[in-house]
C-alpha cells in the first residue's frame, strides 16, 4: 500500500511563490519516480515535474525555469517549489508515486492540493 499527502496549496498573486510538499508513506522505494501533476478545470491531467534519481528530472515547458522538483530520499518526501507564479498555474496539484511490478506501472495518487494565482 502507497499512500500521498500532498500540502502547501493556497491562494497566491501573479509573481509570488508556493511550495508544495508530499509525505509518502507505505511500499516506496528510491529507484521509483515521483512527480506532480495538476488538473485545470475542463482539461485533462497534465505533467508537471517528475524525478526518478536525484540527477534525473524533467519539466512540462511551461515551467521550466520557474519551478524545481526535489526529493528527501530518508523522508520520503517530495516538494515542488513554484516561483513566478502566473494565473495559467492556477489547478488542483497532485502528488505521483509510479512502480513498476515487473510488467506493468502502477500509479499512486495523493487527494490533491489547490493552487491559485490571481492576476
């Protein structure tokens, strides 16, 4: 069993930064990959970062520069730091635990966080 508590979530003006955070708890392992993912209303569920190795991460375009992906490997946390926020970031966030089992992924999800960025 995996499960994610995402937190960090608020309300924040166009330019300002928040951090999300993810405590993971249950089956993780540190060759797995982490990741955020957001859902805007009336779009699908989308990347946002994911790291699978502390030298291995990667960015949706849209946020590259602006946002950085990290992990505590002892803590089994994963943050998403977010500066530069603009109103387009505004979307439920949520936390992503991937495993594969030998022939398959398996996908782990968190409840969700609400950011918002006001213009």
């Amino acid at each position: 069993q995996v499960q994610l508590v995402e937190s960090g979530g608020g309300l924040v003006q166009a330019g300002g930064s928040l951090r999300l955070s993810c405590a993971a708890s249950g089956a993780i392992y540190n060759n797995s990959p982490m990741g955020w993912y957001r859902q805007a209303p009336g779009k699908q569920r989308e990347l946002v970062a994911r790291i699978s190795s502390v030298i291995s991460t990667n960015y949706a375009d849209s946020v590259k520069g602006r946002f950085t992906i990290s992990r505590d490997y002892v803590k089994n946390m994963v943050y998403l730091q977010m500066n530069s926020l603009k109103p387009e970031d505004t979307a439920v966030y949520y936390c992503n635990y991937a495993r594969w089992s030998g022939d398959r992924w398996s996908d782990y999800w968190g409840q969700g966080t609400q950011v918002t960025v006001s213009s």
